[in-house]
C-alpha cells in the first residue's frame, strides 16, 4: 500500500497524460478542462487502493480508477446544467464558460470515454467490470432523478433520502472499490464486502457533506455555509427536523420556502439547534462508520491495507472542508 | 434472409417488450416514449439483415440491434436539446413535453441502457462490440461538434461537409451492418466490407435527405420543405451552390441569410436550378450507391442476401420520403 496522497499524485499525473484528439476543439476542449480542474480524486483513488490491498499492482487498476473518476466528472457537468449552477470548484462550469449545448455533448463524449477505459481490462474480466459499471449508472441516474422529484415533494421520508443519497452518490464508491478489488483478481467474496465498504462509506460522506453545509466554519468549507437552507434542499438534516418539530416550528420552517436572506439561515439553524437534529446527523454518521469498519474486518487482507481504509473512513467523517 | 418489413416487425416486437422499472416514472418513461414514437428502424433491421446474410439468426444479433437503435434515439434525444427542436416523428420531443433536465438525464440512461444491450453477447465477442461502438460514439460526438461549428462558419467546403455527415450519421450505419456481421461470426474481411457498405450507404442516405428537403414532394415527405434553405443550412445543396455562383448569386443568398419566408424558399431554389446543383447532388448520391454495390460484390455472402443490401441501397435513394 502506498500513502493517500502518492495515489492521487499518481491519478493526477495520469490525467495530465490522457490524450485528447486536437479537433474538434469545442468537444475536446471541456472535457479536459473539467478533468483537469482538480477534485478530491476519491473515487480514483479507492480503486488504486482496493487494487492494491487485493494484491495487485496500482498501474493494474489505471485505466478504470481514470474511467470511473471520467463518469464521475460526467454526472457532475451534466447536473450542473439541470442545476444551472455556474460555479464548480472555483471556476464557471462548462455550460456557463461555453454554452449548454457544449455541455451537454461534451458530457456525452466523457461517459463514452469512460466506458473506452473501463473497456482495458483483461479479456475474461470485461464482462464483469462492464455490468457492475452499466448497473452502478443506471443507479446514479435513478439517485439525480430522485434528487430532482423531491424538489417538489414536502413529504420526503428519512428512508427516502438515504436510498436517493445511496443511489446517487453511494454506489459509485461501492463500484470503485469492487472494481479495484475486480482488477487485482479478488474473489468474489472480498469484491461484494469491498462494495459494502464502499457503499457505507459513500453514505457518511454524503452525510458528512450536508452536515458541514450547515455546521461548517466557514474559514475552512470552502463554500458559503447554509447554502442547503437558503435553496430549501432537502437534506438529512431539514427532514429529521421537520419530522420532529411541532406545528408552529415546522409552520416555521415552510413559512421561509423560497426566501433567500442571512437570517433564514440563522433562524432555521436555530430550530435545528434546539431539536438536536446535528446529534441526530452525527450519530447515524457515526453508525455508516462502523458499518465500514465492520465490513473491513471481514475482508481477507492484510492488516495494512485494513488500516489504510479504516483511517480513511475515519477522516472521512472528520473532515472539515 | 427475410423480407425488411419483417425484420422491422420483429425489431418493434422486441422494442415492446423492453422492460423499463416502475420508479422513477420521470427517468424512464421518457425514454418509453422515445423508443416508442417509431423511427424508420433503419439501424437495427441493418443488424439484424448483416447477421443473416452471414449465416447468423436475427434473434442472435437482437440485443446489438435494439442497442444501436437505443443509442441513436439517445443521439436524437440530444440533438433535439441541442438544436430547440420542438417536435419529433409528429409528437412533442422529450425537452419540450416534459423538460430540459428529464432530456439530458433520460439521455445519459439511454446511453449507458445502450451499452448494456450491446453488451448481451459471447464473452469472446464482447471486446470487439464494445470498441467498435464505442469508437463509433466517439466519432459521432465529433460531427455533431463539427455541425453546429458549421453554423457560425460561412467557408464551409463541401469535402468538409462530407466528413461531418459521416461522422455524425453514416459511421452509424456501418457499425450497425459490421455489428450484426460479428454477431454471426463473419470473419474481419466480411465485417469490415459490411462497416464500408454501410458508410456509403449513410452518405447516400444523408444526400437525398438534403436534397428532399429542398426538391420532395410535399404531399408525401413528411415535413415542410425548404426547412434548410429557410434555416440556412450547410447542406451540400448550399455549399456546391455558392462555391458555383457568381458574385452576384452568391450575395442574393447571403442577403438572404436570416430571413424566414415562403419567397426566400423559392428564390435560392431558382438560384440551385440555375447552378444545376441538384444534378450535381443526384450524381453524387449515385456514386456512393455505386459504392455500396462495389463493396456487397466482394463480400462473401449468397447472392440473396446481395440482393437484399443491393435493393435496400437502391430504394434508399429513391426514396421520396
């Protein structure tokens, strides 16, 4: 195993390296300006990893910790034209420096750019990483078409949310780690309790962002705090507290729908606040934990590698920005 | 070999019988709708036929041939976006009966929906299908950025367009015939004369659709004609027209550019008429079926199954609609 940080050094060099065709420049040119525009390279860098801890070799596992890093740069542009969001880690996205129709292409042309470096495996692996990916998108589109619905749904059930955040975020990192384990030659039995790890993870992570959308400090999060509040999203956070608030604070709450001021936030925080709904987001984090620790136990590998997903599961839910 | 309007009735049975999941109803039953809205099923009846006529069985091939119609629709779906095109085959487009966002993301299922239908074959084929379609994605990708590059470019050369019609439709075709080629086990020789007879087939089909849409009968084509002379379209109409005209025929048109009206159809068509740009375009159309027949004579398949490719050829640029 290597540290963290040599494996997304590793990543980043090896998307430096990836090679575009010069024209048509307009297709091309996005594509690289995304992949190049950073990222935590998390989902790239668990299948380095779990190819690792399996046994194999990092470069074994490149093409695909590229593919699926690709897809996940994919989902991300084109979510960012259904969210008409201009910004994405401090720069205009694609459809607000070019044009939506640019977006949209280019984002095709990654999710086939990602099936072409999943597709560089050995032979009698291709089956395999071909439907666990297809599946794991099929899934992800479900979790941003869920995403989507609840916008315009007040009734969204804790249970709901969790299978939307589990569809849309969660499995990818499931698939990431399954795939790393695939490429090493893992059987099957390590392969499914790598994806349950992955899985269990994704879901402290996402939850883990939202609570950092409202409990953050602002000095390190990188984004503005109470982003999630002021756009009225429905987070773990908003539908546990309105599941337990009484009438007048859940009145409250759906009194400020649509309004976008400092003091929404404030007074929104506060209901939180004296429901405990943070505790509430920080103990079911801390249950995907030990889900991931639990998972990682049975896994036939060495102690080493064990360490090195427990650390990063624990700094997971411990991080700041 | 089997007539085409059974190969095309077996393709709209096996399209009725797709299974979609129930939820989300918004991911899914825009795609429903797409697929179901008909199509000329040029595509996967090519399929289908190009097994055959190598001694496959079309239900061998049905998973590439629903695939490769899958990723088409896709491309349309897309495109649609893209272009603001409201309607589609007579009914609303995706965009515009439900909204952007449910195009894009109903789009990308398409996408990887057609990936995992391709995927449905031997294990020992699955390499081959995979790169070849993915190429060939990549490649349409890449003429429908050179297409909408043509719109803001007035020095577009009609070698220039030609490539991008094949890029963006005729390689299509050629997968297509080589897919279903492979599906039967035909040997490389067979599989890539079919890819080529299917690339001349994709321009000859692309020319008489320009050329339709300035010289078809209206009581049978189908749509208004004159749409790419009121949108000033690059077509090879066009392009041959003002790199024929004189200065003064050449600044009519352009003065042109812009306006939408009746009048505007039937002046550049008087200026086509002068030039005899559609006998230029007549015989380059049959030069390519010239192609296709010259490539079906040193395949190696039953002088039937010639017959068939050479008719459907044939009947493709006489079409009338």
């Amino acid at each position: 195993m290597k540290m963290k940080n040599e494996y997304i050094r590793l990543i980043d060099e090896a998307v430096a390296r990836i090679h575009y065709p010069a024209e048509p420049r307009g297709l091309y040119e996005p594509i690289s300006y995304t992949l190049d525009c950073g990222g935590k390279r998390l989902r790239p860098m668990l299948v380095l990893a779990a190819c690792e801890a399996c046994g194999g070799s990092a470069s074994d596992a490149m093409p695909q910790a590229l593919g699926i890093e690709m897809f996940h740069n994919f989902t991300l542009l084109h979510d960012d034209v259904m969210d008409r969001a201009d910004m994405r880690r401090g720069k205009p996205t694609v459809h607000n420096r070019w044009n939506e129709s640019t977006a949209i292409l280019s984002g095709d042309a990654m999710l086939t750019m990602s099936m072409q470096l999943m597709s560089k495996c050995r032979e009698n692996m291709l089956a395999g990483v071909m439907k666990l990916f297809n599946d794991t998108a099929m899934q992800i589109y479900e979790g941003q078409q869920y995403d989507m619905d609840f916008e315009s749904r007040d009734d969204v059930s804790v249970a709901e949310y969790i299978d939307m955040i589990r569809l849309k975020t969660s499995v990818l990192l499931g698939c990431a780690c399954e795939t790393g384990a695939m490429m090493a030659g893992a059987p099957e039995v390590t392969r499914s309790a790598f994806y349950r790890y992955g899985v269990a993870l994704g879901l402290a992570f996402q939850l883990q962002d939202d609570w950092l959308d409202t409990y953050g400090d602002p000095s390190v999060f990188g984004k503005n705090i109470g982003g999630d509040i002021l756009n009225d999203k429905k987070t773990y956070l908003r539908i546990t507290a309105m599941d337990k608030a009484d009438e007048h604070a859940r009145g409250r709450i759906k009194s400020l729908n649509g309004v976008r001021s400092d003091e929404k936030v404030a007074v929104v925080r506060g209901i939180y606040d004296t429901l405990g709904v943070a505790d509430d987001c920080r103990r079911l984090i801390e249950s995907y934990l030990d889900q991931t620790l639990k998972e990682l136990d049975a896994i036939d590998i060495p102690d080493e590698a064990k360490a090195f997903f427990a650390e990063y599961a624990k700094q997971s839910i411990s991080r700041r920005s």
